[in-house]
C-alpha cells in the first residue's frame, strides 16, 4: 500500500511537471484590434535576431475597392519594444496625398499596451496629439507619438487610406528597419482591373494564394480575385557600408496597373505607358507648363550666350550663371512648387525649380537640350517597366552629345561639373521628354572612366621613431567633387581631421588646395606632415607606409551581408611613398612584393616594394572593374577585402645595425 501510494504520488508529480513545462501556445500571427497574447507583452527578445531593439509583431494590409471604386487599404500594425533604444518606433509617420491627389486617411487608431503586475494595461492615443502635416501642396502625412511607451511596451494602430482620383495599388514592403515576424498583404480587385504584379523578394512566401468570388455593386455583378501573400520571420534590414538605397534592397511587392476592360461603366481603354507617362509630364502645371515662363532679365544671359562660339561654351556659361545664381532648397521632387519664375526671383529654390530655369536659359540659347526626370541614388533605383512617374524625384538637363556622348547636367549642387553625370545619378535610368515632337526616351546613366586618386609620399625616418615629410593627393572627377564639397561644407580644421584619420600620433602642418575653381584639373592638396611611430624602442622602428589613403578600415568586417554593394563609381587608386633610412639602421622586415585578384577579376590589388640606396619604395595600386557587386557574391568580396587591408597595413620593420 505504501509502495502504491509512492507510485501514484510520483506519478502525479511528473505530470504536473510536464504540465508545467509545456510552453504557452504561440501567438497569433494575426490578432483583432486590442486583443493579444500574454506572451507577446512577456516577450524580452526577438527570436531571430536577439539584438533587435523592437520587432514588428505583425502588420497587415487588406487592398479593395469600395462601392465608389476607390481603391483603399486598411492597415494594422503591432510592434514590440523591447528597450529604450526601440522606442522610437513609438513616434509614427502615415503619409499620403493631398491636393488633386485626393487621396486621405481616416478611421484611425492607435493605443500602447504595457503588462503591469500581471494586468494588461491599456493607453489610448489622445486624438488631441494626432497631427496634420502638409509637407507641400502635393504631399502630407498625419504624425503623432505613443504615450507611455517603455521596454517591454506593445504599441498598435490601424488606419484606412481611401484614393479617389487614381486606381494605383499601394507598394507593401515585407521588410522593415526592424525585423518583423509577419507580414501580410491582402488584394481583391474587381475582374476588369489588370495588374502586373512585380514582386522584389529574396525569401519563400509563407503564404502565396490565389482564389475568387462573386461581387455585386450597383446592381451589377462580377467576379472579383483575392491573392494573399505573407512572409514570417523578415529580419531587419539597416544602413551598410556602400548600400546604395534603403528602398532597392527592401523586400516588396508592387502592382502595375496595365488596363481596364470596357465594361461596367467603363467606356475606354486604360493603359498607362511611357508615351502616357510624358503627355502627363508636358502637360502638367508644376512641370511641362514651367518651360513658358519667362525669368527677369534672362535676355541679358541669353543674349551672352548666344555670342559664344560653340554649343560647349555655351552650356558651360550657362551652367555657371544658374548654378552660382541659385541656391538649392535641400527638397527633391520630380515637380516644381513655387515654379521656376518665382524661385529665380528669389533665388532659391527645389532641385526641379533650378534644372528647368538651366533647361529654358539652354533652350532660348539655341542648344538642344531636353528636360529628364531621374532618381538619386538615396531614392531608389528606376524600374523601366514600372511606368510610374512616383519613382522620380529630381529634373536634371539631358543634352545629346553625339552617338556616343550626352551630358547630364544637374545645377543644385555647387560642387557638379556639366562634363560629368553626377554622381548620385549613376547606375540608374533618367527619362527625357521633347515637348516639340512629344517624343521620349529612357536612358541608363553610368560612367565607364575609372575615377583616378593619387597619392604621393615623400619622407625621412628619423632615429628618434618619428617620420618627417610631404605628401601630394591628386584627385580626380568625382574624388575631386567630394573632397571639395568636404572641405567647403566642414571647414579646414575638420577636413584636417579627416585626413589624418582621427590618427592622434599624425599632425599635418600645412595644408594647401589647388585648382579648386578649375573642374578641367585634378585637385591638387600638399601638406607637411610629422608622424610618431608608436611602438617603436631602441633597437626597432615599426611603421605602416598606408597614409593619406582613407583604407586603413575596412568597411566589410561582418560575415553576413544582407544588401547589394554599389561602390557608386570606377575607382582608381595609386599610393606612391619614398621612404629614407636613418644612418646607422636596416631593413629588417620588408612587405613582399605581390598582387591578388577577385575571383571575377572585377578588382585587382597590386603592391610593389623595393630597397636601393637607403631608400624604401612602396606602391600600391587598387583598380575597379565593377561599381555593383549583388549580396549573393559577399563571400568573395569579404575574403578579398580581409586580404586587400592586412596587405594594405603591413607594417614595415627597420633594426639598428
């Protein structure tokens, strides 16, 4: 009997232990407004990516037309925090359309959830703190801030936002800045609405379906397709070294309205195209209509140029006058806001306002010239088949060269030179329009020139562990660009600091730039420099001959990379250093002369090392075959990188004889 009881009792116990020990059921993937599980307000980390400051527990999207054939879209939205860091995800930014757009956003709501001694409890958002923000005449957004949010907080909202003027299907992007544990997105459309679908997704759907249904509206009915895709356990995507943009590498899905049947009320065709694109574009108020405007006195800058010889002198001169006269807002659209006779008068004005005031000045001059749409490298890349005019954000000036040369000419930044296509433009698509015979063209921008940077070192190792000398940078193109703009914009005494690399043991004594008004030659800075050989003793000298070149660092230290690498342009660098030996040492450890070679030969390192007469010579040499390299080849370019810096850092050892 005793033997029995012990049995059951032991039983018992193991039961309840196992009982105990069964996890809670998993979260929901998604969950009504307001309703959620314990575990979601319990949660401390995010499963796949422990460091994660917050996480997108899920958001949700659902595409329809309403009985006006509007096309709206109803978002959810719940994020955890899960520290102090991660409450800036508490401060939301729901933008749209306003004006001719009519576009709005209604129905809003939002609360943060905090677990306190076991209780859920709730805070709504005061309607008092929901903003209206008008961005411009095109754009708005409404804004507001969580209350009460801290770590372990759970804050959700919900929105609709209904279009009236348009049928374009809202973007949804999967990913997010934080890593999101699922994403839906949820579309029926009405049979005689057809969509290109264009899908931007590296990962499995983990749903991806398909079905119909019969719809009734104003006494008429047809069928009307559902599709659903969803992802699970997206992980974040942030800022890397040479991401181009957030908006290229993020994983999405976008819908193209291609036409609409003839039916239900419906009497045309609709197809939007590139030919449909650019009648919108001449035609529009804020853009085609700007080329009539007059500017005061632009007779007296048209009258000039036309006394110029050649068509180059002439875009050079007017290029020159709009780009000193007119001072860049910071703001990039594809359209104008005040139009480009009233930003001339006050001389400033968006991107778009500056090109076309260049575009007309160019055009009253007789040189043929072309106003062209683009995208900066921060917005995102062009997708030639997606016909969209939301894609641009800035007007530059195209002018046909010859078969095989155009200018690109963009006046909002003091730094560009009209010889070269900007730099922020490169690797992507402009799209040029001609009012006269409406004709159009898409064009991709690049430069095959690699971009030259030298470097010239010449200097003495003196005994006491210290190295005395000169050194000449030459810098060409788009290098020279960058460190103008950086000197200009940080002042001498930061740009200093970066050339020296934040380096404490490196002092530059002087410093001068030549040929900062000439964009016909390279920029030209000389400097006198000591540096401390840290490290050395009595009997040894260390030093690392890599000055002046900025690839001390290297920028691909992690294992994993989770967007594509775009280096922005074709870099050449030469790294040239004479090197004297004090009286009474040798060289006791000197770098091998060697080269290594990407697997796709897209980069070469190359270093030359030799002794004569008491002198070391030292060059390197790095040269770009390739701008773009895809996350799918990191590998390679990780392991190249990793060898290419302990090379470049190399140290050179001298011992006392």
């Amino acid at each position: 009997m005793i033997r029995t009881c012990t049995i059951l009792v032991l039983l018992f116990t193991t039961i309840s232990a196992t009982i105990a020990q069964t996890p809670a059921p998993a979260p929901k993937a998604v969950q009504a407004f307001g309703k959620i599980d314990k575990a979601d307000l319990e949660l401390k980390e995010c499963a796949f990516e422990k460091d994660a400051n917050a996480m997108v527990l899920f958001e949700k999207g659902d595409v329809y037309f309403d009985d006006k054939f509007n096309v709206t879209i109803e978002v959810h939205k719940r994020i955890k925090i899960f520290n102090e860091s991660g409450k800036k995800q508490a401060d939301i930014r729901i933008p749209y359309y306003g004006g001719n757009r009519a576009e709005y956003v209604n129905g809003l709501q939002a609360e943060t959830i905090n677990l306190n001694d076991g209780k859920v409890e709730i805070t709504k958002v005061d309607r008092k703190q929901i903003f209206t923000e008008n961005v411009d005449k095109s754009k708005m957004a409404m804004v507001f801030s969580f209350p009460n949010v801290k770590p372990g907080s759970v804050i959700e909202f919900s929105y609709r936002k209904v279009n009236q003027a348009t049928y374009g299907i809202p973007d949804w992007y999967f990913q997010s800045e934080i890593p999101v544990r699922y994403s839906e997105f949820n579309t029926s459309i009405p049979e005689f609405f057809y969509y290109r679908l264009q899908p931007r997704v590296y990962q499995a759907f983990q749903k991806n379906t398909t079905s119909s249904e019969n719809r009734a509206i104003q006494g008429s009915s047809f069928s009307e397709d559902h599709k659903t895709f969803a992802m699970a356990n997206v992980s974040s995507l942030n800022s890397e070294p040479y991401m181009r943009s957030f908006w290229d590498n993020v994983q999405s899905i976008h819908m193209q309205l291609e036409s609409i049947k003839p039916t239900f009320g419906f009497t045309q065709q609709y197809s939007e195209s590139w030919d449909k694109v650019t009648t919108n574009l001449l035609e529009d108020e804020d853009f085609g209509l700007q080329f009539k405007r007059k500017l005061v006195n632009e007779e007296a800058i048209i009258s000039k140029a036309k006394s110029l010889k050649s068509d180059d002198a002439k875009i050079g001169y007017i290029f020159s006058e709009v780009k000193n006269a007119m001072k860049w807002d910071g703001t990039d659209r594809w359209y104008t806001m005040d139009g480009t006779a009233k930003a001339w008068d006050k001389k400033i004005g968006n991107s778009t306002e500056i090109n076309l005031i260049l575009y007309r000045l160019l055009a009253q001059s007789g040189v043929k010239a072309y106003p062209m749409v683009v995208s900066t490298r921060s917005n995102g890349r062009i997708n030639p088949a997606y016909t969209n005019l939301t894609q641009f954000n800035r007007a530059v000036v195209f002018i046909p060269i010859d078969s095989t040369q155009n200018y690109v000419l963009d006046a909002s930044d003091k730094y560009n030179s009209y010889r070269e296509t900007p730099e922020n433009l490169l690797y992507s698509h402009g799209f040029w329009v001609d009012k006269e015979s409406k004709q159009h063209a898409m064009v991709f921008l690049d430069n095959p020139k690699p971009v030259r940077q030298a470097v010239f070192v010449n200097a003495e190792i003196k005994p006491d562990g210290t190295l005395n000398g000169t050194a000449q940078i030459n810098s060409f193109s788009y290098n020279r660009h960058n460190a103008i703009e950086h000197y200009k914009t940080d002042g001498e005494k930061k740009y200093i600091d970066y050339l020296r690399e934040d380096n404490n043991s490196l002092s530059i004594n002087s410093l001068k730039l030549a040929n900062m008004d000439l964009d016909s030659l390279p920029l030209t800075q000389s400097m006198n420099f000591n540096l401390e050989l840290t490290g050395s003793d009595k009997d040894y000298i260390y030093f690392n001959p890599n000055l002046f070149t900025s690839l001390h660092s290297n920028p691909f230290l992690s294992e994993n990379r989770n967007s594509d690498i775009d280096f922005g342009y074709l870099n050449q660098y030469n790294i040239n250093g004479l090197y004297k030996i004090p009286a009474g040492y040798k060289s006791d450890a000197l770098p091998k002369s060697l080269s290594i070679v990407m697997p796709d030969n897209s980069i070469t390192f190359k270093r030359i090392v030799a002794e004569q007469d008491g002198v070391i010579a030292i060059r390197y040499s790095i040269d770009y075959k390739k701008v773009l390299f895809f996350k799918e080849d990191y590998s390679d370019l990780h392991a190249f990188y990793k060898k290419m810096h302990e090379l470049l850092n190399e140290q050179v050892v001298l011992k006392k004889s």
